[in-house]
C-alpha cells in the first residue's frame, strides 16, 4: 500500500507522460520553451490569474515572490506555525523576520485573530515593518481568507498564498492560487499536482510583476540581452521535461482526480466520524485534499495507532511534528509553547492517512478496520 500512490497515476497516464517526455528529448530544447510556455498558460487559465510564471521549487516560488516585492532586513512576514519550513525559510534567508501565528485547530489553517494579534504586537514593538502575510492552504484547504484579507487590508499589508498543498481547492468557486497578491505553489510529487522532481510557480495580475518575475527567475536578466543582469536574482527555471509530465497529470487533475481524492475523502469520514476528530471543511470551501489528517486524543495514542498501522503494512504520516517556533533554526528567538497552543496539540494528535485519486474504497475499508479496531 502507498502513501501517496503515484504508480498508479503514472500507470493510468503512462502513454501521454512517456510521449511527452519522448517529445522533449527529441528537441534537445530542456530548460523553459515549449512545454512549460503551454503549463504557464493552462494553469494561469484554471486559476484565473492573468499570469503564472513558474520556476523551479515551490520554495522558490515563495522567496521569488518576496523578492518581487523587495522584502528585506527590518521587514515582518507573518506565516502559520504549523507549516512546513519553507513557509518562513524564504523570508529569513532575505533577512526578514518571520512572525509565526498559532491555527485554528479545526482546519489547521492560520487562524485570523492570531494573525491581528500578532501584527499588533509587532507594531507597539516598533522594531520591525509588517509587510506581508502568508497564509498557508493546509492539507487542502484554503486558508481563512474571508477574515484574512479584511486583516490585510486594515493594516495595509500584501498576502502572498501559499497554495502548494492547496491547488485545486476554492472558496464559493474561487480557486486557490487567487487570493494572495501573489500565490506561489509546488509541484513536488506528493502535492496534488505534482511532477517527478521538484518544479513550482507564481501566480500574479501585474504585469510589472510578472516581467519582474521572469528576470528574477533567471540571475535578474534583462529581457533583451540575457548577458545584461539587471539586479541579483536566482537560477530558478522549471524543465521542460518536467512541463511535460505535468500537462497530461493537470489535464487528469481537472478531469477526474479532485472528484476522485473528494470521494475517498467522504468515504474515510463515513467511517471514521463517530471515533476520531475528522477534518473540518469550513462551510463553502473544497478540499484538494493534499492530506487526510484525523486528530487522536493524546500523543500516546496516536503513536500507538501509527505503529499498528505500520505492523498492519499500512502507511500514514505525522504532518507536522512540530511547530516553526520549535525548530533549531529559530531556537535563538526563544517562543514559548503557550503563544501557540493550538500548533503544540496539533503536532501532538494529528496523523494523516493514505490519500490519493487512485484510492479505492476497499482500501479505505481496510485502513478504517485497523484504525477501528
């Protein structure tokens, strides 16, 4: 059994995936061109943004985008705790702070009255700028933005989305991707649309931006005279290889797999929602489901079923095991566990469990009599 099965997706797509390589290698033309020209305007068409420009992480993605932006020393960039690193990573390594806000335990998304406490907090400080925020659409969900973009405005904040475990998801019919000034998202293979290596993009309507955007992106290039670098960017193209797996993978992605993860996870709430704390989809928003995460009671608990799961051959992962404010990389900021004690009993209860379009339902029996037991 797999986590995320991508065997199966590659075995359904197998003959489009293949040519697609086939056709790239066949150019000899593998940094940018063809292919990711085409992903570019697919994916800027399905979010509705006027531009995607992508590039080759969804680490990158987010730092390009704070690069666009200019973000630097004396700047605060307010992000959720409860995230993977590159959420915060990308504005320390431009020598911004990042300000981490505890989540709604519901969601595990950032929760907004965090957020309004904290850019309060920093302004009666008075040593840091709030310039931006970024909220994370979590396991598939995206964030609050109802409340967060009220928040943003209010104290004349940008909001840069990260979407890269929430592609495909919306609010009312409004796609992630949409909502930041700008959005950023990764095509890391266990995403929900992912490639076979790393890749990633930013979505924006600014033109200005965009043009910014497509020079940062290749060592801060003029774009007339790829010899004339106009400002210090980064080496940061998505393949054409890698444009090429995922134009068959979006098509499929649209198709049939957001209906199909959305079904596997009703199936899993069926079964599961008399026993454990199942995910909460606010009312109006859908899932791309990046993760089904079940909250247990206590860590001994969860512990303890994960190890019988794993007996049983059964996979599951703890997304996450701890908060950013725990990491070693920000032990010199010295936050106590009590400013985020929604972060600290997440990271103690949640467990997520196998999730992908090609789950089939007497696989989720399966999963669901183990964790029954």
């Amino acid at each position: 059994m797999q986590f995320r099965d991508l065997g199966a997706q590659y075995q359904a797509l197998k003959q489009d995936i293949d040519e697609g390589i086939q056709n790239v290698i066949n150019s000899s033309a593998f940094i940018l061109g063809k292919p990711v020209t085409e992903l570019e305007g697919r994916l800027a068409d399905y979010v509705g943004r006027k531009h995607c420009v992508s590039c080759g992480n969804g680490t990158d993605a987010l730092q390009l985008a704070l690069m666009a932006w200019g973000i630097g020393h004396g700047d605060a960039v307010f992000t959720s705790d409860f995230t993977y690193f590159a959420s915060a990573g990308t504005s320390s390594i431009l020598g911004a702070a990042p300000i981490f806000v505890d989540i709604n335990l519901a969601t595990f998304n950032m929760d907004p009255d965090s957020l309004e406490a904290a850019i309060q907090r920093v302004i009666a400080k008075g040593q840091l700028t709030p310039k931006v925020i970024v909220p994370v659409d979590l396991f598939g969900q995206p964030a609050d933005y109802d409340k967060i973009l009220p928040i943003a405005k209010k104290y004349g904040l940008k909001v840069l989305e990260d979407a890269a475990q929430g592609f495909g998801g919306n609010i009312r019919g409004k796609l992630a991707g949409s909502f930041g000034d700008l959005s950023a998202t990764s095509f890391f293979p266990a995403k929900p649309l992912g490639c076979y290596g790393d890749g990633g993009a930013i979505f924006t309507d600014d033109d200005e931006i965009n043009a910014r955007l497509r020079s940062l992106r290749v060592q801060g290039k003029s774009p007339v005279d790829k010899y004339d670098n106009r400002e210090i960017g980064m080496n940061s193209r998505l393949d054409a290889i890698q444009a090429a797996v995922l134009l068959p993978k979006f098509k499929a992605f649209v198709d049939y797999e957001l209906e199909a993860v959305n079904k596997a996870a009703k199936w899993y709430t069926e079964r599961l929602k008399d026993r454990f704390v199942i995910p909460t989809v606010q009312d109006g928003f859908y899932s791309s489901w990046a993760q089904y995460t079940i909250l247990l009671d206590t860590k001994e608990e969860r512990d303890a079923i994960q190890a019988n799961l794993k007996a049983k051959g059964i996979p599951s992962m703890v997304y996450y095991p701890r908060g950013l404010h725990q990491q070693e990389a920000y032990a010199w900021m010295d936050l106590s566990d009590d400013m985020y004690p929604n972060t600290i009993e997440a990271t103690k209860r949640v467990l997520s469990l196998p999730m992908h379009p090609y789950l089939t339902e007497e696989t989720v029996d399966q999963i669901c009599r183990e964790l029954l037991a």
